[in-house]
C-alpha cells in the first residue's frame, strides 16, 4: 500500500472565513445570553435556558477562537 | 610525522600482506575537490580477484587523523563511464578492526553485492567527506588579507592492496597557490594539479603531498544547531532553526575597520563572507529570521515551483573567528511530509542543515509530534543517537512527545530522508477545540453561579426581606405581562384567521381557529387568577396594581370586542351577505378595538419600565 499524504481535517484556506462567522455567531449568542441574565428575574430564570445558551456560545466560541489561532499561524 | 607514519605502514605491510594479497587494484582515480571548506575525496577503484577464493569484501583503510575528520563514507558500484555512469548498488561500509593493523590505521570493510570470482572485477566508487582538513596557514591575518590555507594528504593511494595504476587530482577554488609537493609526473592544469599515473605500487605506499593555496570560501560552521520541527495535524509542520555560527577560517587580527570594509568589501575582507543561502522545500510559507533583539531585516526569498531559497545576512561581516547566533523559522504544508501507511502515521523529513555548504559540529534534530501520539519509531540512512523529552506548547495537558536525534559532524551529504513512524487517534485532534470550549463554558458557569447566587450578609434585615418581596412582585408581574402577551397573540391569530376568510370565503376553518382560541384564552386566565390574587394580598405590590387590574380588564374588554367583531363576520359570511355590508356592520367594533389594543399597548410599556 502506497503511503497516503495526511492533510487537515478543514482546509487551511477556510481558516479565516471559519474564525470570523463562528466567533461572530458566538458573540451574538452570548450578547443573547447576557441580556438575558441583565432582563429576567431571578425567579422567573430558567437554569435548563441558560446552560443551553452558554454551552452553544462556548461551542461556537471554542471553534472560533481555534480557528482564529490557526488562521494567524499558532498551529496549536 | 611523516616519518613515523611511513615506518608504521612499513611496519602495516610487512605484517598484514599476506592475509589481504588476493586482491589486487588494477586502477584507482582519486579526485579531491577542495573548493570548498569541506573537503570531497572520490575514489573510483578498479579491483581484480587475483587468488583462488570468491571474493566477498574489500577493505579500504584510512589514517587515523583523517578518519578523525571523516564525517560521511559512501560507497557505490558503477557501471559505465562517464556520464552515462549509472549508480546501481549503494554498498553497506562497515567499520572493522583487523588483528595485526596499526592503530594509526582504520578499516573499512566494503561488502560486494556478489562474490567475485577468479579473475573477475569489479568498479566501485567511494566518497569520503572530510570536516575540518583544511587548515588555515596563517592562522592569523588581518582584514585585508586574503585567506591561505594547507591540505595534506598522500599522492599514493593507501591501500592493503597492490595498486597497478593510479592518479591524484587536486581541484583547488582558484588558480592561485601559494607551493605544492612536486614529485615526479606532477602537472598543474589551472586551478588543477595532477599526480600520477603511478603504476606498480606495492601495498600500503605512502608519499605526502602538501598543498598551499587561497581560497576565501565560506567557512561556516554550525557549533550547535538545534532543528524543531513540530507537526500540527491542523495543516502545518512548524520548522525552527537555532544556529550557533562561526566563521572557522582564519582569525582577524588588528582592528576591524567597517568604513575600509564598507567602500571596498572585496580588497579589505575577502576573507570574510555576508550571506548564507539556505535552500528550503518548495510550498515554504511564513519564513522569519531573527535573533535574540529581534527581527534581521537583511534577508532575500526566492520561491518557485521546485524550491525556496532564502538568503541571509548576518548583522556583520563574518570574519575568522567571529559568531553569530540567529533563529530561522518556516512552515511547510503537511501533505508533503506527512503520511500513512498501514494505520500508522509518519513523517518524512530531511536531516542536516537546509544551509549551503555548511558544517554542523552537533546536531540536535528535535521532532514534536502532537500530544497523544503513540508507539514512536524512528528509521534513519545512517547512526544518530536518539533520546525523548516532553515539550509544554499551545494548549497542552501532559505534553508533545519529543524525539531529539543528536549527531555530530554533519555535512550536506547528511541531507537525506529520515522517517518518524507513529500511532495518533483522530479523535485527539479534537483536544484543542474542547480545551477552548470548556474554557469558555467555564466562564459562563462562573456567571451563572454569580448571578444564581444570594450573597447579602444580613438574611433578616427589613430592608433585604423587601426587597426579596419587591422581586416576587416583580416576578410575579413578569409573568401577568408574559400571559397579557400570549392573549395578544392569540388575537392576531384570530384577526388572520377572518383575513383568510375574506380570501378564500370557508366558515368552517375559521370557526375552528375560533374554538381553539376559545380554549387557550379560557387556560390563560386559569393562570393569572393565583398571580393576580397574589399581587392583591401584597403590600408591595399596591401601587402597580391599579395598572395591573386596568391591564387586565382591558384586554378582556378588548378581546370580548373582538370576539363579537369576529362572531359578525362569520355571522354575515354564513348568511352571504355582501362585503360593504359586512363592512358597515363590524366598523363600530373595529374603532374600539384600535383604541383598547392602543390602550393595552400603553399600560404593557408603562408596567415594563418600572
């Protein structure tokens, strides 16, 4: 069997397009969650509602932030 | 010395003939290539099985202060001539010691790919690459002179064999020289001097030869280079370079004087060299050269489809003795060192400096395979030392296994491929992302937990149980908004139900819309009764809830009003009655209803500022 070169899971093209929309829609979902700490009640808040919101931010940011490393060249 | 050696090879072929006599070399041409500061001895020998038995194996020994310097041996079978030469077998060279050699001899056993019977013979080539050999004589000069240098060596093949035929070429950087050994049938071509043809030379002949010639080559030597290349699974493979150079020529005396050497650089420091060019692999990307205060902006790349070339520029002119440590750094796409084969990855480097013509004393070949990478082999053309170590970078828990291979006397004949097998899961390339996640998400819990958490000290004070009542209040008026809201919406969803009907003209759908609404209206005041008896019997609450009582009284109203309006509507469409009709009939209920839902509107904006 002939050796098979190894490339990258995403091309490193996508880099910067991939770190700029997933860290946006991170931001946007964490201004989401922020507002919504700020506005409802304490009684009224729904903890199910904030883990969820907090966990998809971290999610988009998580990927964002490695993105935005690879993209600048810290190949981690 | 000379003396002493000759008496020991004397010595050499009186005791050793005998057991090596089968062989004899019927003709040997050396070529020396002196131009640069590594020397290059090509001998291509001729050999003839003389005796009875098969033949397997020639030796080839060397002196002991040349094998000193001896960085690289290589030995291949040619066929052919010329440049038609083509190289077939490349032939294992083994160190050996033979009883009865003096210890100022070194052997090297060379193994034929098969034996060579009575008779027969057999060409092969032999490279031997020599560090350090050139001394420089003076050793001191000062900047305007020019840079001399001694080569010596034998202008006899040295061999346990009988050598019919033989000759020596020199091939010196210029045609200047300073004096040479003449002996008989020495001629001087240019920068060439030839000796030879000798013939019928018994074993282990000797006759030193000296040559004294300029040369201002180059005499860059790496004292220390250290080589880390990481892998990232992520695209890249990380290249960084640490070099410890020294010009090792000969040294500078007196003052250095930067105005001579500026205006005329090739009169006053010819001994001296600017640049280094370093050749990289094609597809180089994110190249910097530095050092310890900071980026060099002297440096030049060339890239195109075959190679890099980056040529640099110390922050001096390198003179004798001088040194200079810098930092290299490039990143080279994956997919061309990277592989797999049979479930197991490895990468396929180059060892040795990418530096043209330059000498490593020591080598340190660090590989920085990425954190969870398992069952690390490594296959090499040649012996190195290998050890581990674990290396802290971005994002790590435990660390990146390192294989440090460390050889000494590196020469660019040591620029071949070597390969790092390993094991690595694809699921740990997904440690980083979730690192940063958890990372993240930590923050968020932190948030969470501060906002979720009650930290006044006095638990009793009047002033904090109000305030624990005004947020119930609040809470509690929240949710009257939240069910205010949902009646609302179930109001639009009743006027777009009359809106279809104007359209498509069917009761029945809309009456259905009609009895749905009927019940989530009927389930929604279910809920605000506790919350508004609730905000009745809190003090708190006393003065929101007039605006309170009045929203919800005007949503009833204002939903009474639309059911009636929508009761018409339906009444007239059943009993087909004309659309200026249906107008006429609902227009009183339909000013109201603007102004109550107005109204509603007004007092949601008024309770939600509060």
């Amino acid at each position: 069997m002939a050796p098979k070169p190894i490339t990258s899971p995403v091309p490193d093209a996508w880099y910067p397009t991939l770190a700029v929309f997933m860290l946006a829609i991170g931001l946007v979902i964490t201004a989401s969650f922020f507002i919504y700490e700020a506005t409802s009640l304490r009684k009224n808040r729904s903890l199910a509602k904030e883990l969820i919101t907090g966990a998809v931010a971290s999610v988009f940011l998580g990927f964002g932030s490695l993105f935005l490393l690879l993209s600048s060249g810290v190949y981690v | 010395m000379g003396l002493r050696l000759d008496l020991l090879l004397l010595a050499a072929a009186l005791l050793f003939s005998p057991a090596l006599s089968d062989l004899v070399i019927l003709k040997v041409d050396r070529r020396v290539d002196l131009t640069s500061q590594i020397v290059r001895v090509t001998s291509t020998l001729k050999v003839e099985n003389n005796g009875k038995d098969a033949v397997t194996e020639v030796l080839l020994v060397f002196p002991d202060r040349q094998v000193k310097n001896l960085a690289y041996l290589f030995a291949v079978s040619s066929a052919g001539k010329g440049k038609a030469k083509s190289y077939s077998h490349t032939l294992s060279v083994n160190e050996i010691n033979l009883k009865g050699m003096p210890p100022s001899l070194v052997g090297y056993l060379v193994s034929l790919p098969e034996p060579l019977g009575k008779g027969e013979s057999y060409t092969l080539d032999v490279l031997a690459v020599y560090t350090h050999s050139l001394k420089p004589f003076p050793e001191k000069i000062t900047q305007a002179d020019i840079q001399l240098l001694v080569f010596e060596d034998s202008a006899y093949y040295l061999s346990p064999y009988e050598v019919k035929a033989q000759s020596l070429t020199v091939k010196l950087p210029q045609a200047r020289i300073e004096s040479y050994t003449r002996i008989e049938n020495t001629k001087l071509h240019g920068s060439d001097i030839k000796y030879g043809p000798y013939e019928n030379l018994p074993p282990f002949s000797h006759s030193p030869i000296v040559v004294h010639f300029e040369s201002n080559r180059p005499f860059a030597v790496a004292r220390e280079l250290v080589r880390e290349v990481e892998i990232s699974h992520w695209g890249n493979v990380q290249v960084t370079e640490y070099y410890n150079v020294v010009n090792r020529g000969s040294e500078i005396t007196g003052e250095f004087s930067r105005l001579e050497f500026q205006a005329r650089p090739h009169i006053r420091g010819p001994s001296s060299f600017r640049n280094l060019v370093a050749k990289l692999p094609p597809r180089t990307h994110s190249v910097y050269y530095r050092d310890e205060i900071g980026n060099i902006s002297t440096s030049h790349l060339w890239s195109d489809s075959k190679k890099t070339e980056l040529e640099i520029e110390p922050r001096y002119p390198m003179f004798g003795g001088w040194r200079t440590a810098f930092t290299i750094g490039y990143g080279l796409p994956l997919q061309d060192f990277l592989f797999e084969s049979e479930g197991k990855r490895f990468l396929n480097f180059s060892f040795g400096s990418p530096i043209n013509e330059i000498i490593v004393d020591t080598l340190f070949m660090k590989i920085v395979l990425p954190e969870g990478s398992n069952d690390i082999t490594v296959t090499a053309p040649f012996p190195i030392k290998e050890s581990r170590e674990t290396k802290l970078s971005h994002l790590d828990l435990v660390g990146r296994p390192v294989i440090i291979l460390e050889k000494s006397n590196v020469v660019p004949e040591h620029n071949q491929y070597f390969q790092v097998y390993y094991t690595f899961s694809g699921i740990s390339m997904l440690r980083e992302p979730l690192m940063l996640i958890f990372g993240f998400f930590f923050l968020f819990i932190t948030y969470i937990l501060y906002m979720h958490a009650d930290i006044s000290i006095s638990k009793s004070s009047p002033s904090y149980l109000a305030k624990m009542q005004w947020e119930e209040v609040q809470a509690v008026i929240q949710q009257v908004e939240n069910i205010v809201s949902r009646c609302l919406a179930v109001h639009e969803k009743l006027e777009a139900s009359l809106q279809d009907l104007s359209r498509t003209g069917v009761v029945q759908a809309c009456k259905s819309v009609r009895k749905s609404a009927d019940s989530t209206l009927k389930e929604l005041y279910k809920e605000m009764k506790p919350l508004l008896s609730f905000l009745q019997s809190s003090s708190q609450a006393a003065h929101i809830l007039p605006k309170v009582e009045e929203l919800v009284t005007k949503e009833r109203e204002l939903q009474e009003k639309l059911m009636t309006k929508h009761l018409t509507v339906v009444d007239c469409y059943e009993k087909k009655l004309g659309g200026r009709e249906i107008e006429n009939r609902i227009n009183a209920h339909q000013q109201k209803i603007t102004v109550l839902r107005q109204e509603v509107d007004d007092l949601l904006d008024y309770i939600d500022e509060l």
